[in-house]
C-alpha cells in the first residue's frame, strides 16, 4: 500500500489496509454508524441513509467524498426558503470509520418506506384540511342574512326586545367571526405543511434522478481519460498542428542544444506598431514574418539562440474596439476579434531557418512554454485572506487536497503535450534541424536526451535585473524639471481636453467618447514651454476645416492653441515629457525592456519620438562638429 494514500491521523497501517478494501463509488448508498454533526452544525442521526454524489481521486486512490443529505434533513423553512439539500464532504477514511455500506435495494427500499410515510402525511392533512372547510361551511350557513333574520319579525312596539337581540346577535357573530378566521388560519398552515411534504416528496424522486446520474461518472471519467489521451497521441501524429516555413536556409549544428524560452512574448509589444490605435493584432502576424526575413537582428532578439523555440500570443490585454450600441453583428465580430488575440502560436528557429505553428486550442491558452516553481507549488497552497499570513500548504489530510493533486496533474498533463507535440514536428519535418544526430536518442521524452539537448531558459521568473525606475516614475523624475525653456514631447489628445478647448474637442455624455471638431497637426510634437499668466503652456497647432466662400472650397485653416501643463483635468495617461536631460540609451531601454513593454501603449509613441528627436540632434552636431 503507498504512503501517498490518504489517512486519518492515529490509524495503523493494517487498518488502513482493511478500510481501503471498502469500495466507493458515485452512486453509492451509506449510512451513518452514529450520530454525526458537521462543522456547521448540521446533524445526521445515527442510521441515516445518505447518497454518494462524488469521489475524488489522489494518487489514483479515493481521497474526499462527496454525500448528499437525505430529502427528509431538510426543515419546512428551509424548504420555505428554497434551500437546496446540503452535502457532506469528507475524507475517505472518515467515511469508512463513521459510515457503512448499503445496497442500493435496502436503500431504495427505506426510501419507499419514507416516501410512503409523507404520503400517508399529505392524505391526513388533506382530509383535516376538507373537515376544517366542511366546519366552515356550517358556520356560514348559521348565520342569519338580511334585517329580518337578524333581528326578528316581531310587534314595532318591541322595541326594547330587538335591541336586546341585537346585542346577543352581536356577540353571537363576533365569535362567529373569530371562529372563522381560526379555522381560516389553520387551513392555511395545513395548506403549507402540505406544500412543504409535496416539495420534499418530489426531492426523493429528485434524488433518483441525481443517483442516476452520479453512477455513470466513473464511465464517463474513464471516457474523458481516454479522449486525453486520444488528443495527446494526436499531437504527436500532427493533429491540429500545422508548421510552415516563414525563413529557409541552412541548419544549426547538430551540437547546438534546443534553447526552450519560458516566458510567453507578445506581438504587439515586440513589434510597437499602430502606436496610435492601440497597436498591433493578429492581423499583423505576417508583419511580424516580413521583419523577421528583413531584419536578422529581430531574429536574434526574439530567439536568442540559434536553435530555440518560443511562445507567442498577438496581445497580451484587449484591444479597445468601439461597436456601435446595439450592434449585435459588430459586437460578435469583436468578440471573435478577442479570441484570435488571444490565440497562441509557436516560434522555432534552426540556425537560418524560422517556422511558425499553429497550436490547438488546448495549447494555445497555456501562459508559458514550461512552468515556474510558482506554478508547480500554486495548486498545492491556499491564499490567506489577510496579508501577513503566509500562504497554508494542502496536505492530505485536506478535503481539497484531491482537487489540487488533479489540478496538478492537468498542469503537468498541459507541459508534457508541448513535449509531444514538439517531438513529433521533429519526426515528421525535422523543424529543429539534426539535433538528434550523433546523440544516440531517438525521443524527444527521453531525460537523457533533455538534459543533454535541451537548454531551459527560465525568464518568466523573478530574476534580478538593471535597477531602473518604472517608466511612470522616470516621466515623474524628468518633469519634475519643468520650467520655462524647457522643452517637452508633446501628446496632443491627451493634453487638450474639453475643458481646456471645447471649441477643439467635446465629450459626448450618451456614447462616452470625445468628439474632435479641430485635429492637432502632429499628434506628437517638439514644443518650447513659455509662461502664461501663472500658467506653463505650450503650443500646439490645430486645423480646422472652412469652408471658403470665394472659392467654394473646404479649406484647412491652422492655428496656433496655448495648451496649460498640468492642468487639473489632464488625468490618466502622460501628456508630456521634459527631454532636456533624457540620454537616449534609458529611452532604449525602456523599448527594449519586456517587462517595461506591458504597459507600452502609454508610452512607447513618445518614448520612439524622443529617441529619434534625439539621435537626430546629435547626428547634427557629429556633422557640425567634423565640418
């Protein structure tokens, strides 16, 4: 028996032996040796009959089970209320000790019997409900109707007797009336009890249907076993994976191990295009292919080695797309649009040589090419909700210990396919060139192939880097020397806003998006700071189109705006950046840097404008410096 079997603390292993001879299984019926109570304070009496719902499997041995209370736990004020019938969770060895098998016969059979006993329950209400309405029914045909059969028909000059009667009549209808409303409230609380069995009559039939559908789980857990490993052969023979050559050429040395990058790129941020409309997409994945055949040291960077494999996705965060309300073909396109940025592929390189593969989706959506320690430990610890506590490991004497070790599991299950997957584009195209020639392996899964061949490169992990600032916090460092003369980069739509030019541009409060009724010349613009009153301002040229009378023409008209600095409603994003001392090689870094490329679109458009402002001026005075 392995260790890794769960147990109650304080067993021996013979007895341990001996309970885990007791099968298990959804479906299955068991009742309570003793009185049990639950950590909730929900009870079940001794001889309770409870149904298995569930059993979850560690290490390939039953581990935490899953049993439903009986229809008849539950209160007529639950039942009011609408509350489900609870469940019990435990750990199989609690289960054995405290619970003993039955069959599905003597179950049914007791269920029978209680179904019987709410039957005969619901018939006793019924007919106490038709004598309570038959007693109404004699109190309403007692009761006098009309003047005359109130009050008599007597002489007039009685008087004196029919107020006597009046008063006794009174009396007499009073309690008439109490009495009918008594009657009236016990109908409706048997009415109530009635509905109350009625509903927890229909929860054993219920019951049925869900112990049905709870025995057929270990066939269809073996049935989706099965498809796993169909789909998991079927990434070996190709499957839903196609590889085309983007770059031919010759090989890598067949010594040249395979480098296999961890982190996950994304294209958007490694290409920095479409800066001003939210940059690239999976439409410019043939982009990304025509610069990696222009430009070889885009193949570098990207791979990093001459024979290497990466994962890449089109965007890391979602591309901002205005449809329409009430657009529902616009709103499905971009949902549809979300899904293909969302959908990963595989780079993988061999000396000149640069493939590209289509992965299925299974595969598509993992984070990274392999995993970091973070990943491997996160199924086995449960977050603390307060912030000083460490992180509690689950062990196996933890109910969600099961679901964590199949957690587990699925994530390793997720890794070993790209193992297999990769292996078989090496037998089928040879993508990774003749790394196995010479070395005496033939498979990919082999660990000594792996530790001979393979190179891990572990950069999705808190590594130690350069000690340099967030790129908000440099802006900050860099304004901060802002005064008149200083001169700035200038982002146009996000320093001009209604409320400092409303004749410029207005906010529409029904479609929340602002409505430019002039453009800036340059959305990205050198300008000279120069005080204004109390206020920095800059300015900043903005055409309009007029319409020219004497020739009939639209016409572009530009002017020049005096736009404040850090005027209070210039909020979010940076409008500007002081570059009197910026060095262009921080700017470098701060593009190169994939860590600080996250976040790109707030700054990767100002930061290239500066930069190549800057490599401009000095080439200008290299060229003034040699003449």
């Amino acid at each position: 028996m392995s260790d890794n079997l769960p147990a109650v603390r304080g067993t021996t292993p013979h007895a341990r032996e001996e309970r885990a001879a007791i099968s298990v299984r959804p479906g299955s019926w068991w009742r309570t040796k003793k009185d049990l109570k639950s950590h909730h304070g929900r009870t079940a009496p001794a001889g309770s009959i409870l149904l298995c719902t569930d059993v979850e499997y560690a290490h390939g041995a039953p581990h935490t089970i899953h049993l439903r209370d009986t229809p008849a736990s539950r209160s007529d004020d639950d039942i009011r209320r609408g509350r489900p019938v609870s469940g019990w969770q435990m750990l199989y060895d609690e289960l054995v000790s405290e619970y003993e098998p039955v069959s599905e016969a003597d179950a049914l059979a007791s269920r029978d019997r209680e179904i019987a006993a709410l039957g005969y329950e619901i018939g006793e209400i019924q007919a106490d409900i038709q004598t309570r309405q038959h007693d109404l029914q004699q109190i309403a045909a007692s009761v006098p109707t009309g003047p005359a059969g109130l009050l008599g028909a007597g002489d007039e000059a009685d008087v004196e007797g029919r107020q006597e009667m009046a008063v006794r009549m009174r009396e007499s209808l009073e309690q008439r009336s109490a009495e009918i409303s008594r009657i009236s409230a016990e109908i409706t609380a048997s009415a109530e009890q009635m509905q109350a069995r009625s509903t927890r009559l229909s929860a054993y039939y219920e019951e049925r249907g869900i112990a049905a559908a709870a025995s057929i789980k270990p066939v269809a857990a073996v049935a989706g076993r099965i498809m796993e490993q169909v789909d998991t052969i079927g990434l070996y023979a190709g499957t839903n994976v196609a590889a085309d050559l983007i770059i031919d050429g010759a090989s890598a040395p067949a010594d040249a191990p395979l480098h296999l990058f961890q982190r996950k790129l994304f294209l958007d941020e490694e290409l920095l295009i479409h800066l001003l409309d939210g940059g690239a997409d999976f439409e410019d994945v043939d982009t990304l292919f025509e610069r990696l055949r222009d430009d070889p040291a885009l193949v570098q960077r990207i791979f990093g080695a001459p024979r290497a494999a990466i994962l890449m996705q089109p965007r890391r965060r979602k591309k901002e797309r205005i449809t329409a309300p009430g657009d529902i073909g616009a709103t499905i396109d971009r949902i549809m649009r979300e899904q293909e940025d969302e959908r990963a592929f595989m780079l993988v390189r061999d000396g000149e040589r640069v493939c590209h593969v289509t992965l299925p989706d299974f595969l598509s959506s993992a984070p990274r090419l392999f995993p970091t320690p973070d990943d491997i430990d996160a199924p086995y610890r449960r977050r603390s909700w307060y912030r000083d506590e460490p992180d509690r490991v689950i062990g196996q004497d933890d109910l969600g210990y099961a679901k964590a070790t199949e957690e587990f599991r699925q994530l390793a299950l997720m890794y070993e396919r790209f193992l297999i997957m990769m292996w078989g584009l090496h037998d089928r195209l040879g993508i990774f060139g003749p790394i196995t020639e010479g070395s005496g392996y033939t498979n990919f899964a082999d660990p000594g192939f792996q530790q001979e061949n393979f190179r891990l490169v572990m950069d999705d992990q808190a590594l130690i880097g350069p000690n340099r600032p967030a790129w908000r916090d440099y802006v900050k460092q860099q304004n901060a020397r802002l005064r008149p003369g200083s001169r700035i980069v200038a982002f146009a739509h996000r320093l001009i806003t209604p409320e400092i030019a409303s004749h410029v541009v207005s906010y529409d409060s029904r479609t929340h998006r602002e409505n430019w009724k002039a453009r800036p010349v340059e959305p990205i613009s050198l300008a000279t700071v120069r005080r204004s009153g109390a206020d920095l301002v800059v300015d900043i040229e903005i055409a309009r189109e007029v319409y020219d009378r004497s020739s009939y023409e639209y016409r572009q008209r530009v002017t020049k705006l005096a736009v404040p600095l850090n005027h209070p409603s210039q909020r979010g994003e940076t409008g500007y950046i002081v570059i009197d001392a910026i060095d262009s090689r921080d700017l470098d870094f701060y593009l190169d840097s994939r860590s600080q490329r996250e976040a790109y679109l707030d700054y990767a458009a100002i930061v290239i404008e500066v930069r190549d402002l800057l490599r401009a001026e000095q080439r200008r005075m290299r060229q003034r410096s040699s003449g």
